[in-house]
C-alpha cells in the first residue's frame, strides 16, 4: 500500500504516492543552474486542509493500536528506501537544490539515513514506559509510572535550506509514537517533498497515514490553524511568527525553529586550528545554496 496521499499531482515522474489531484494552480521547480524545467507539483487550496487532517485522523488510531517496536520495523525500511535510491536522491536534491552532490550526501543523505536507523532502534526504549519514585509515607501501597500516548495528528512544516533529512526525521519521530502526520514541503523544495513521499511508500505504512500537501506561507498558516495537535515549524523567523500565534490561539503545541546563528563555544583549552576549522566548515556548509527557481505557472 502507499505511505502517503499526495495532495499534489507531481509531473516529474518520480512520487509513488497517491495522487488526488488538488486544482489547477502549479508549484514548478527549476534546475537553478540552467533554468530547466525539473517538475510540477499542484498547490493544495488552503480551504482543503482541515479535510486533509480529518481523512488522515481517521487512519491515525488504528496506527496507535501498533505497538511501538512494530511501528519502529517501519523506520528500518525507510532508513533502506534511502540506501537503495542513495544515488538517485544525490542527484536529484541536488539539481533542485543548487547544491554539490557531496554537501547533499552529508548533511542530507547520511543525516537522515543515521535518524531512521537511531529512531528505529533506540526509538522503543525511549517511549517505554518510566517508573517514578513516590513518597511511601503518604501511598504506601501505589506506584507511579510515566506513559506516552499519541497525540494524534501531527502537522509539520519543512524549510527549503533542510528539504530532506530533517522533515524525514520529524515525521520519523512522530509515527513512531502513533501520530498521523499532514507534511507540508517548502515551495522551493517540493520536489523534495515528493521524495520523501516515496520513502515513505517504499516503507508500506497504512495509506492516508501521512498526507503531503503543497503551497505557500498561505498553506502553512492554514495548515497550524488547522484541527492538529501539534506542529513542527521549520523556516524563516516572519512565517514562524504567524504559524506560532496561529497555534497559541488555539491552545495546541507548536515547535519553532527559526533562522539565525548559532553560537560557537571555544574553551581555553581547545586545539585552536581544529576549532577554527570546523567553525569555518560549519558557516560555509549552509552557505552559497541557490533557492531553487521556484514559481507559480
């Protein structure tokens, strides 16, 4: 069965995802190098979330019923979808992306294959269950213990500089604790979105257990307003704002990461030319990545 129902209709010829077709405005991607057409995918109207969350809250409590080491085997196969299309994936989030093949195989490939693995054989013991000392004088005959249970339906938001390895983690993370999830790509990597959709079939989940749905800051703000219970927001400081009020208003979880710098702590102690080396590693890795042309045709 497919992991995912695409609310797109993907031109390029690579999603194995279910396509529903979702209205006639396009999101097209092109090779920044060349101006090459690379694929097209259709924007979801923001009017159709809410029924995107609810088809997938239907799917979502049969998935709960798992238990967390079965649901983890599904990690394992995604880390394998990865390894198998290793080659296929270098190329093409790197034409999207304007990005050297290699940068691509390191901070996307093998960060995200790394995730997969760690979630699928770590992931059980850290939602098992934790007992809790309690104070025996006041219940001498209780004992506590901490359970996680699902949330239920997860929305998570993508940024176009981390298209690939970090939305896969997130929605790794949250299946393994039972969520349905709504993944909504950036614009300038949908086409990375629609990989991560084949990952994701390529693993057998349950159909309509993960929902990609595509568009602009419109989407995303439709997306947090949306009847989710959690977001996961990755992306520029202005769109984080709106999605993080849209959330509070509604009294559900919202996680924000934005756009900065990250400090860099050298100790007294430090070998210098190593330090400066992996700060210069680390402020040019990100750097120099073209956006991708990305428009609406």
């Amino acid at each position: 069965m497919s992991a995912t129902s695409s609310e797109s209709s993907p031109t390029h010829g690579e999603s194995e995802g279910t396509s529903e077709g979702s209205g006639r405005e396009q999101l097209a991607a092109l090779d920044p190098a060349t101006g090459a057409l690379l694929g097209t995918v259709a924007v979801t109207p923001p009017e159709r979330i809410d029924g995107v969350v609810a088809a997938v809250a239907k799917v979502q409590p049969l998935w709960a019923l798992l238990r967390v080491k079965d649901r983890a085997r599904y990690m394992g196969r995604m880390a394998q979808a990865v390894i198998d299309d290793f080659d296929e994936l270098r190329e093409e989030l790197g034409r999207e992306q304007g990005r050297p093949r290699a940068e691509i195989a390191a901070l996307e490939l093998l960060a995200a294959i790394d995730a997969l693995k760690w979630i699928a054989e770590e992931g059980a013991e850290v939602l098992s269950a934790q007992r809790v000392g309690i104070n025996r004088s006041l219940a001498i005959a209780k004992r506590a213990r901490i359970a996680f249970e699902p949330y239920g339906v997860i929305g998570v938001i993508g940024a176009g500089s981390a298209p690939f390895a970090q939305p896969l983690g997130q929605i790794a993370g949250a299946l393994l604790a039972g969520n349905g999830v709504v993944f909504k790509p950036a614009a300038r990597a949908c086409l990375a979105g629609e990989r991560i959709a084949r990952v994701l079939a390529r693993a057998g989940l349950p159909e309509g257990l993960v929902r990609v749905v595509h568009g602009g800051a419109d989407v995303g703000v439709a997306l947090a307003q949306a009847p989710v219970s959690k977001v996961l927001f990755t992306g520029s400081p202005t769109v984080g704002r709106v999605v993080a009020r849209a959330c509070v208003s509604r009294e559900k979880e919202v996680t924000v990461e934005l756009g900065g710098k990250d400090a860099m702590l050298v100790l007294a102690d430090a070998h210098l030319p190593r330090a400066v080396g992996g700060a210069l590693w680390a402020g040019c890795a990100g750097a120099g990545q073209a956006r991708g042309a990305i428009e609406r045709v």
